[in-house]
C-alpha cells in the first residue's frame, strides 16, 4: 500500500528523503506536464523544461507548503510563475498581454457544407495565456476556481471571467 500525500511530504520534510519526493514527483510529473504543454502551445521541450524546473523549485520550497490548499494548486501555482518567469526571461509576451495568435481569430469554414474547424488543442492555443490557464486548471485537471485562482494569483472574478470567455471563444470555433 503507498503512502498518502500527506504522508511523503512529512518525509520529505522530517527526513530530507528524496524517495518519497520522487514519489510525489511520479505522481504529479504527467498532469503538470500536460498543463505546461498546453500552456506553451504544445512546445514539448520548453514544457518539459518547465515542468523540471517546477519541481526543483518545489523540492527547495516544500517547507513553505501550506496544507490549506491542495498539492496540485500548489504545484500548478509554481508551473504558472515558472512559465511567466520564461517569459519574462525570453522577452517574450507578458502574460496579460495580447498575443497574435489569441486575437479572437476566427475559424477558416469553406465549402463544401461539412467544412474545416479547429480541433480543441489549435483552439486552446489561440486564446490568451489567461483564459488558456484557467481553463486548463479547471476543466482538464479539476481544480476549483478558486483553487485555480490560488494558482494564478489571480482575483477569483478574473479567473470566472477567463473561463467564460474562453469558454464562449472554444464553442464558437470548435463548432461545425
């Protein structure tokens, strides 16, 4: 029988035991990797980078974990900074920027009647960063808003609007 959450972390932090962190890492690397994949608009190196760096940063700062929330907020919460860090690093976008891509484009539907309409990763990628994250951390990996709020560093409000913006903009695009 394995140990719960709670449990490898009071080893981890008792002990220094890095078996019951790689534990925690087995257990979160593939949902953290898939948030980071789709957050980078599927740039597989960059999100695995990311997702490394995620977890570095989480095995150095297990101490300040509160129990309050959720592991995975806390973790999400970390893959989000270290995500906007890049950017900020890169010169890229900053986050609540506009981006090229996230303009509200619509899609191309042509003749004949059964036309072209994104599939739902093309879809993801066109909206804006926020409304990307928020969707990606309330719909795919079932945190709560306010939870995904928590994660974002965002008002709880910001993020509601995000999901339904990005919500409306997904419907209207992955429609035939």
């Amino acid at each position: 029988m394995g140990f719960s959450e709670a449990d490898l972390i009071t080893r981890v932090l008792q002990a220094g035991d890095p078996n019951a962190f790689g534990e925690l890492v087995r257990r979160y690397q593939s949902p953290v990797r898939s948030f980071l994949r789709r957050l980078t608009r599927g740039d597989e190196a960059l999100a695995d980078d990311l997702a490394q760096e995620t977890f570095l940063r989480a095995w150095r700062k297990l101490e300040t974990f509160r129990a309050e929330a959720r592991f995975s907020t806390w973790l999400f919460g970390i893959a989000v900074n270290e995500f906007r860090a890049r950017l900020r690093r890169d010169r890229r976008q900053q986050w609540n920027e506009p981006d090229d891509r996230a303009a509200d484009p619509e899609p191309i539907v042509e003749a004949p009647p059964a036309g072209l309409r994104l599939d739902l990763d093309e879809a993801l990628r066109r909206l804006t960063l926020p409304e990307r994250a928020a969707i990606l951390l309330c719909c795919q990996h079932g945190l709560t808003h306010e939870a995904a709020a928590q994660a974002l560093r965002s008002p709880l409000g910001t993020v509601k609007t995000n999901i339904l913006r990005g919500k409306e903009k997904l419907r209207r695009w992955l429609e035939l």
